[in-house]
C-alpha cells in the first residue's frame, strides 16, 4: 500500500505551524539526533502526547529504510509479467481455499463494508503472502527517517504524528515492527491510514494490523472510504476501480487485484 492520506486534523495542525519553525530535512542521516528535538516540539504543537513523544525521542536513524527507498524501482514490468513475478496464480489458488475455509468471515466484511472477499483476499495476498512477511523494521524509527529525509519529508511526516498518536494510544509501541517504509500489519497500511481507517475486525477491543481480522476489516474500511460503491464492479471501466487505485498508484498492480480478484470470486 502506498497512496494513502495523513490523518488530517494532524495534517492541518501540522501545516498550520509556521514554516520557518519546521524541523530541516537532511539527505544523509547527519544531524538526525539536533532533528529529533525540534521535531518532538512540532508533535507536541500537533497535539502528540508524552508516550509518543518519548516513542520520537528513542527512535534511531534508519539505514535500512532509506537504502530500500533509494531502491525503489517503479512497476516496468507488463501486466502479464507483473503477475508472474508476483505469484498471481499462487495467490488466486490459495485465495480461494482461504475463502472456501472460511466463508462466514468474508460474508461479515462484505456485509458490513460492501466490498467483495475476491478483492481483500487479493490484497492479502499480494501485500504479505496472507500475513506470512509483514517485516522486520522498526516501524516508529523507520517513518521517523522518512520524515527527516528531505526526498518525502511532508508526506512521511504526516504519517510520523499519526505515529506518534497511534503510540498515545496503544495501538502500536516502540517495539512494533513492519516494512522497510513502517507499513504496518498484514496489508501493510502506513500509520494515517492506520488512524483514520483501522477498526477492530474480530472484536478484541484493540486494533491490531497484525491480526488477519483486523487488518482486513480496516482493508475494507479503507477501500469504502475511499468511494467503495456496494455492488458495482471493480474491473477496468467500472465504478469500483477507481478506487483501487487509491490503493496503489501502479496500474499493473491495480489491474492485477482485479483480475486476481474476480478469479477468487468466481
Ligand atoms: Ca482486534
């Protein structure tokens, strides 16, 4: 998951404080440790609370995030190589016994969100094998070299003061772990996503990305806000597809969740 959306208050409180106080980015990790300080007091103008100031303060520059950034290749490929190399016919396959296994879970979420298993099951798949590679990163510390790293520093630090909210309020700690970009849990959603879409699937009282249940009830939560419309297609032309590209900004990786999940659905 790529394109999502900072929680917004935090965006706009954010973008409210005055430009010239904002923390300067770097392109090298020199000068992290001056960063953290003057970042923690933009959080706590934004209404960041001491957990997640502290979460800020013990964070550590991320090699590993920004090497997997600067080695980013966008999608070349054509579709059907696209699909290939990501295991299309593995994810349909198993897809559909995951679906099969399971019916009544999948039934709930379309009830309740009106987006098909075919699709969440599509993106379970392609974003972690089915929540087999969630990651290994620390999730704080990876989103805080994002945000201090001048390439998309607005864009990550939005994402940082969800963060930092979301370790106010327990929904992840100082010890949560994700991909190389803090992308979270078994659909791999970023922390504004996680705030303004994350629901508690199996009814625990916690939200937790790490748990299938959760990760893609806030999936489905995520696809209807974004416009999902209950009932109309998600292939190429129809209402639906659109919205799938709120999901990804890659074509071949849109077209893909559709193909793969209309063969989960049939
Ligand atoms: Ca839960």
């Amino acid at each position: 998951m790529r394109a999502n959306t900072p929680f917004l208050a935090l965006a706009l409180a954010f973008a409210a404080a005055s430009p010239s106080l904002a923390a300067p980015c770097s392109n090298t990790g020199v000068g992290y440790d001056d960063w953290k300080p003057r970042m923690a007091g933009e959080a706590r103008a934004a209404g960041v609370g001491e957990r997640g100031i502290a979460a800020l303060m013990g964070t550590s520059y991320s090699k590993a995030t920004i090497s997997a950034d600067r080695g980013q290749k966008s999608y070349k490929y054509s579709l059907e190589k696209f699909m290939q190399v990501r295991g299309a016919e593995t994810i349909v396959a198993q897809g559909r016994k995951r679906k099969a296994q399971n019916p009544g879970f999948y039934r709930s979420l379309e009830q309740s969100y009106g987006v098909p298993a075919g699709v969440l099951i599509a993106i379970h798949g392609m974003e972690t094998g089915f929540g087999r590679d969630t990651g290994n990163t620390n999730v704080i510390s990876a989103i805080s070299t994002l945000a201090f790293d001048c390439r998309r520093s607005e864009y990550f630090t939005g994402h940082l003061l969800a963060a930092l909210v979301l370790v106010d309020r327990g929904v992840i700690t100082t010890a949560s772990t994700g991909a190389k970009h803090g992308e979270i849990g078994h659909t791999q959603f970023l922390p504004g996503s996680v705030l303004a879409y994350g629901v508690d699937g199996n009814g625990d009282g916690h939200i937790d990305l790490n748990t299938q249940a959760d990760a893609l009830a806030s999936t489905a939560n995520f696809l209807r806000g974004k416009g999902w419309v209950p009932g109309a297609g998600y292939q190429k032309g129809e209402p639906n597809f659109a919205v799938l590209k709120e999901w990804n900004a890659a074509s071949v990786y849109q077209q893909s969740l559709a193909i793969m999940g209309s063969r989960i659905d049939r």
